[in-house]
C-alpha cells in the first residue's frame, strides 16, 4: 500500500460511481494504470465492493437504537448461533461480537419505539441463550464514510500516543 494506493481509496471512498476515465484524471494517472491499481487493491481485498448509502429515514427506519446482548452460556456454539440469527433479521444494521461485560451490541433500525420493543422483546429477549439485554435509544449518529489509510508504522515513530512538540 503505497500514496497512490491511499488516495486510488480516498477518491472512490468520496465517489465510488466515478469511471475509470474520471478517477485517473483526478489522479493524474494513466488510465491503464489506475485501473491496473484498483483491481490489485480488490484482489487484495483492501476494496471489498461497491455500495449505496441508504437513508434510514427515507425507507420508513427513523428510529435507530444499540442493543447490548449478555449470552450465557458462553460457548462457541451459542456465540455464533446468536450472532448468525440476529445478522439475519432485517431490522439488524450492525452485530458486534465484543469484549467485556456484553458479548453483543446490535445496531437496529425501526419505524418507532414500539417497532423497537416488538423487535427485542420478540426476537432479542426470547433467545435461549440471553442472559441479558440492554437497549440505547440513538438520538443522533455521524457515520464516518470514509476511512483514511495510515501510514505503516515505523521504528522511528513514537508509539506512546502522546503528540510530540
């Protein structure tokens, strides 16, 4: 992954229907060569595909809420078998299978509180192997759509985190 590479991403990450044609002269690159790039970073599976972005609002999904999911027992069986059954639901936006006190947190997307409550009463909280639930009302969520690639690092770079003046 080199500066080309990075920006070949930041430019389809900010337009991802531009051609070919228009992603190399916003490079400044060949066309042969950007395409030649693209199709490396996808077989090398840094580029995963191509979406559209949904508004939740415009499809009758306005109310947005996390679901933090205790399992118990905690075998693998169970995990998994969860985490497929909820990935399936089309209510389901996000699973994340976490660390810590939960073992889940599942973004939702619904057309209203009681949609919300049907949803983890009927589905969630009726699981066999729920020991817990937790739901969080989303009021407000900024999705970042795009993600910058940093640079590797390097023996020379500090790895304390504290910035250096």
């Amino acid at each position: 992954m080199d500066e080309l590479d990075a920006a070949i991403l930041a430019e389809l990450q900010r337009d991802g229907r531009q051609t070919n044609k228009e992603l190399a002269e916003h490079l400044g690159i060949a066309p042969s060569t950007c395409l030649e790039r693209v199709r490396s970073l996808r077989s090398a599976g840094v580029i995963e595909g191509f979406h559209a972005e949904v508004n939740l609002d415009a499809v009758g999904r306005p109310v947005q809420a996390l679901i933090n999911v205790r399992l118990h027992p905690k075998i693998r069986e169970a995990v998994e078998g969860f985490r497929d059954y909820v990935a399936a639901l089309p209510e389901t936006l996000a699973v994340f299978v976490v660390s810590g006190g939960d073992d889940f947190i599942i973004q939702v997307g619904v057309r209203d509180a009681g949609h919300l409550r049907d949803f983890v009463l009927d589905h969630v909280a009726r699981h066999r192997n729920i020991a817990d639930v937790r739901t969080s009302l989303v009021y407000d969520h900024i999705r970042k759509t795009s993600v910058e690639v940093l640079p590797p690092e390097g023996p020379s770079r500090p790895r304390t985190g504290r910035t250096h003046k």
